[in-house]
C-alpha cells in the first residue's frame, strides 16, 4: 500500500527504475522503448550527460531566486537563445513551470494587454477549437476541447469553441482538396456571434496532441486564422506546449504554416523533462504595451524563472541546435510515419496514421470504410496501449475523438534522438503487440 494519492488511484502502475536513451527500465529490469517520451516530453531521451552536466554545475551554483529581487545568467542566456529561433518578432520570454501554467498565463496576459493598450476593455474572452488540449488549471481548462472538462463544467469560464481541424472526420464534410477550410473561416463566425468587442484571443495548438492524436491542420489554416485575428484585433496565440522545440521536425510548427503569431506558449521539450519548466514567448509589440503602460503583468508562480530549470532548459535547447536534433526529427519522423503506415494500416482497426515529425497519431476504428469507431465501453486505447507494453513499447492513449466520447486513438512520440534502426525496432514491436492484439477482438 502506498500513501500517493495517483491520477488513477486503481490502476497498478509499472515501477520505473532508470532511463538510458529511448529506453525506460522497470524495478524488474524489463526494458522499454519510451515510445512517447512520457507525455511528449523526454525529446533528448532519458540521462543526456550533457544536460546532467548543466544541471550538476548550476545546482551547486544556485538553484533558486526568486524573480521578484533577482535575475540570473542563465535566464538571460535563455531568453536570448529564444529569441535566436522564435519567429518573427517574438523575441521576450516570460518563464513559468509548466504547460497549464503558460498557456494560463498567456490567457491574463492577452487579457492584460487589451487593458494596458485602452484602458477600459472588455475584452477578456479566448475562443479555442473543440478536440483540443491546453491544460487543467482552470483558465487553461476552459479553452480546452475535450473531455477532460466535463467533471469540472460548473467551475469554467465562458470561453466559446469553434470547429475541429480534424481532416479525418471534417466536421463540414469536405476532403482538404475540396475545401474553403471552412474550420478556420468558423473562427470568424464565432468572433461575430460572440462580439469582438469580448475576444482577446484565440489559442489554438498548431498540430493537435493529447486530445486528438497528432490532427494536422489544413495548410492554409493558420494563415487564415492569422487574418481573421488582424482584421478583429484578437491576438493569435499558438499554443506549441508539444509541438514545439523540434517535436514536428521544425523550431516551432507554426514555422511550416508561415505565419507569426502574438503569443507561444511552450514547455515539455524545451526542457526535455530535466526540470519543470514553461513559458510565453511574446511579441516586441506586446512587451511594449506594458512598457509603455503600467509597467507590471500582475501574475506570477514561485518557481518560474528559477536558474536550476533555465540553465537546463539553455542545454537542452543548445543541443537541439548542435547536434541537429530538430532535422533529425523530421527525417526519422517521415521513415517512422512511413513505416508505421504501411505495416499498422493493415490492420482491420486501423483508421488513420497521421501527424509531422516526430508527433504521429494513430485512430482506431471498427469499421473503416465508414470511420465508425468502437464504443468508448470496448477500452479500445487502453487494451491496445496494454498489449504495446507487453511488447515493450509504451503509447500515449485518448479517447473522444469521434464524438466527444467514442473514438480511440493513441500518440506515438519518441525521443527526438531515436535513430532509424530504433524506429525499426519499435514498428516491429508495434506489428507484434498489434497482431497479438487482433485476436481479441
Ligand atoms: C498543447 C498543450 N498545452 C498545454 C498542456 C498542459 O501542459 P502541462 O501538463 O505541463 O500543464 C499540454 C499537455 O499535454 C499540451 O499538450
């Protein structure tokens, strides 16, 4: 019996004993390809001397000051480095804890920054896209789209949702090359309907994770959202929590979409999952608002900014760029996307292998002329993530996808560091706990 009150507190969890790589070891020394790097996170795999190395030195330095009295070299460091590789003009970092934590913040500041530019403003509202995730604190949680929110509806904000970018099952019915990208036209809908005198932003991730299975959005899609946003004065704020920092085979996805959006918000890869970190990236046009106003975002969390996570996350980021971690995700990724399509579509439950990079989704489905997924009741997702484990091979599962609550899928996201024999390795594996798996259904 343990005193740790988990998630699930039911579920026999394994026991994790150390990480080398892609690989994760158990307390009974069985071995595992991390196939999703934890939760997207762990994108130079486990225990990179390199990082251990930055982590050691800056910990015996100091670990932690707070921002309200002190700044550090390695924040600085950071910041700049940002600034090197976000794009267009978003050049000022405003570091937290985590991915709820960023995208919370880049709520207020959106609010914030309304209120700074004209005084009195009513606008405070972000518009989101259903079969999204951005996190569950309360703010982040409220722009989110998906299941996770119903045990907490009473307690959200009144923030709208507009379509699904979800080609797979377009909620217009159109295929992307018969289509006006009507799921991004949706966002002006929404604006008028709500008012854009009540929207300050619209949060949208630039290829969808947790909540849907690597969806990529049409390619014109951000453009358009970016001209809705300018046209009504909203901000566009990218939430990038998993995809970015090399996670799709470039810095940031939105890099490949050709638009700059006002706000990232980050965390996961930027520090690989060696200290909790997050954070927005803004544009200069939003830090001078403040500047230029009351000088102060009234927000805040103890640990953002601490020196142990910017020192780690200045590692991480400088070995991303040094040994080419980002193109090596892009490579991998289309042999991974490749391999897995050719060897997993056969399968009679398997709808979809879609994604970007390194970030691959797979749907699950019981009938795949018509999409028709299996009942939520079947544990589609978890049954299969089970049989992957037996196999050695650990996913990332959701469910919801056809409907709110039907429909499985999983993510498969490895390490950034995977190389070819090991996306070899982890198919095989995949086709064995698949084939075992086909017979129980
Ligand atoms: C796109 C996105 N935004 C926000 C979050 C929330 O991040 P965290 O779990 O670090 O709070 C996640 C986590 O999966 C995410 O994928």
């Amino acid at each position: 019996m343990s005193n740790v009150f988990y998630r699930a507190v039911n579920k026999k969890l394994m026991e994790v004993d150390y990480g080398k790589g892609i690989y994760l070891y158990d307390t009974d020394g069985n071995k595992y390809i991390d196939g999703s790097s934890g939760a997207a996170v762990s994108n130079l795999g486990h225990a990179h001397p390199v990082v251990l190395d930055a982590m050691m030195k800056q910990a015996s330095k100091v670990a932690f000051s707070h921002l309200s009295r002190w700044t550090s070299r390695p924040i600085q460091e950071l910041a700049d480095l940002v600034d090197d590789l976000a794009p267009g003009d978003l050049s000022k970092l405003y570091l937290v804890s985590g991915g709820s934590e960023a995208t919370e913040s880049a709520l207020k500041m959106a609010r914030q920054y309304y209120v700074e530019r004209d005084g009195q403003s009513s606008k405070y509202r972000i518009i989101s896209r259903w079969k999204s995730f951005h996190g569950n604190t309360i703010g982040s949680l409220s722009m989110t789209g998906d299941g996770r929110r119903k045990k907490y509806t009473p307690l959200l904000l009144n923030f709208p949702h507009i379509a699904p970018a979800y080609c797979y099952r377009c909620p217009f019915d159109k295929t992307p090359e018969n289509c006006d990208v009507d799921c991004a036209q949706d966002l002006e809908r929404c604006i008028k309907m709500e008012g854009a005198e009540y929207v300050a932003g619209f949060i949208s991730e630039p290829v969808g994770g947790a909540a849907c299975g690597a969806i990529v959005p049409h390619q014109n899609y951000s453009k358009i959202v970016r001209q809705i946003c300018d046209q009504y004065d909203i901000l566009m704020i990218d939430d990038e929590v998993m995809a970015g920092f090399g996670r799709t085979g470039s810095m940031f996805a939105i890099d490949d979409f050709g638009v700059v959006p006002d706000l990232i918000c980050a965390a996961k890869g930027m520090s690989a999952g060696y200290s909790p970190l997050g954070a927005v990236i803004a544009s200069q046009k939003i830090y001078d608002t403040f500047k230029n106003g009351s000088g102060v975002f009234v927000h805040g969390h103890t640990y953002g900014g601490n020196p142990l996570s910017a020192a780690v996350s200045l590692s991480v980021i400088n070995v991303l760029v040094k040994d080419k971690i980002v193109e090596n995700s892009r490579t991998v990724g289309a042999y991974l996307m490749a391999q897995m399509q050719e060897k997993l579509l056969p399968f009679s439950f398997v709808g979809d292998v879609r994604g970007k990079g390194l970030m691959i989704g797979v749907e699950i489905v019981k009938d795949k002329a018509t999409k028709e997924p299996y009942p939520v009741a079947k544990g589609m997702a978890a049954r299969i993530t089970q049989s992957l484990v037996k196999h050695g091979v650990i996913v990332y599962p959701g469910t919801g996808n056809a409907d709110g609550v039907n429909g499985d899928q999983f993510l498969v996201t490895p390490p950034l560091i995977i190389t070819k024999d090991q996306a070899d390795e982890l198919v095989t594996k995949m086709v064995a706990g698949f084939t075992e798996f086909s017979k129980t259904i």
